[in-house]
C-alpha cells in the first residue's frame, strides 16, 4: 500500500522513529486490535491507538453513558449522556483519525460470545471493571492464543501486566481465582482518581502498539504497578507458573470457558 501525502503528514512523528518508519506504520494500519470494555481503561487506549492508525479496532460494551462516568472515561461527552458508549467511542475515534475502522459491540462479553469476538484480532486489551470477565478474557485468550493486555485501577493505584503465548503466565497463572464476593471494593465504595484511568489505558495501548511492531520488550512475566501518591512505578517479577497452571498449562484442567458471578469491582488490585 501506498500512503497518501495526508497519512505521511498525519503519521510523520511515527515515521521518523527507526523503530517505526514506514513498515512499521504499515503494520500498524493493517493490525486488528479488540478493546473489551468503552470505559476508565478503554476511553484512552481506544484514543491513542485510534491517533496511532492502527486500522481496525474493535470495542465491545453493553452500557450507555452516565455522568458519573465523565470523571475518567475521556473519549465521551457530555453531549453522549444516554448513548450507548460503543457508539460514542466511534464517533470520537472516528472524528480523529478517518483512517480507523471502528467496529462496536453492543454487547456484554460472555462465554457464549468472547470466542468469535477475539477470533479475528491481533491483540485484545482487558478494559474491564469486574473480576468475571477479566477471568474470562484471560481463559478466551489462553485457549485460542491471544495476546492480551490486562490493567485494573482503584483509588491512586493502577496495575498492568501482558500476557503472550507461550512467552509469558496468564493472569490465572497469578491470581488464580476471583475473590469472594464483596472481598475487594467497588470503585463505587472506595473511589477512583480520573487520572489513573490515563495512565495504566495509555500503558495498555503502548503494550499493543509494541506487540503490533515487534519492538521494545512487554510486560510478559512482569506485573508492573503505579502509585499515584507516591509517583512509583513498580516492575514486579512474576512466577511462572505456566507448567501447572489450570488453563495454560500442561496439562490444563479448565477446559471450558466460565461465566463467574457478576460483582463491579471497577478494576483489579
């Protein structure tokens, strides 16, 4: 493919960068990228690589567009107040880059869906708020060999990791199972700052990016957290526990895909 003289304007920070350039960019437009949840985490990651070309871009969310929802989710308005939020996220990611193809799904992730949702994208991203899907997402991808990013967020603390086959645990690797119920707070109970959305979706999109380029090195094996309070990052080592885990494993004994019960958690520390 040839870019015309507006996709080499629009694109030249990237195509100055050696670790981009032309190929690079080229990869980038032709890449499937699936976001689940139009949210804190996916209002950000859906912006940046919206701006970055990458050429089709899938996101998937059964809600609409609340007030209490425009403190941290930035790709809506206050125009989309009772919109549905996969259609307010096209519009925005539209409006930015005509190049994109946004493709909504109004819908709640479920296993009865997630596999013919991540089948035909390059690399998913984990936006969601609640430990059943994030447990789900990370057994889809597992099983069908997915690249995913996850991150969760609560008060000033944000948390990310990557997860490649065969390169890397999955997040059942490390966290095993969902908590009892009631066992971690809402974002509802203990509050979220705006902010920590930015930071930990931006840091999900840079995560595609790079697996898109081949460039840089990911978050596979590392857990890597942010305290906001104290301006610290921490890359925090995994075990890899890949030979005995239920899903990843060996010899997996999670063989099917499972609809946990549904408790808002709004991220996952």
């Amino acid at each position: 493919m040839a870019f015309t003289d507006e996709q080499i304007e629009r694109y030249s920070r990237h195509i100055i960068l050696k670790e981009v350039g032309v190929k690079g960019q080229k990869k980038l437009l032709n890449a499937k990228v699936l976001i689940i949840g139009a949210g804190g985490l996916g209002s950000p990651a859906a912006l940046y690589l919206a701006a970055a070309g990458v050429g089709t871009i899938g996101i998937a969310d059964a809600d609409e567009v609340d007030l209490s929802n425009l403190q941290r989710q930035v790709i809506h308005q206050t125009a989309d107040l009772g919109k549905a939020k996969v259609i307010s996220a096209k519009e925005t990611m539209e409006a930015i880059n005509p190049d994109v193809k946004v493709i909504p799904y109004r819908t709640f992730v479920s296993s009865e869906n997630i596999e013919d949702l991540i089948k035909d994208h390059d690399f998913v991203i984990d936006g969601t708020d609640n430990f059943p899907a994030k447990f789900l997402i990370n057994d889809a991808c597992a099983m069908a060999g997915k690249p995913f990013s996850h991150g969760g967020i609560i008060r000033f603390q944000g948390q990310l990791m990557t997860y490649v086959p065969g390169e890397s645990p999955c997040y059942r690797c490390v966290f095993k199972n969902p908590p009892p119920k009631d066992a971690v707070p809402t974002c509802k109970q203990a509050g979220v700052i705006g902010a920590m959305a930015g930071v930990i979706g931006c840091l999900q999109a840079m995560e595609a990016i790079k697996y898109i380029l081949g460039k840089g090195d990911l978050l596979t094996g590392f857990l890597l957290t942010y305290n906001a309070l104290t301006m610290e990052f921490r890359k925090i080592k995994l075990p890899k526990e890949v030979k005995n885990c239920p899903v990843c494993g060996e010899n997996p004994t999670i063989t099917e895909l499972i609809d946990y019960e549904l408790t808002e958690c709004d991220g996952a520390i």
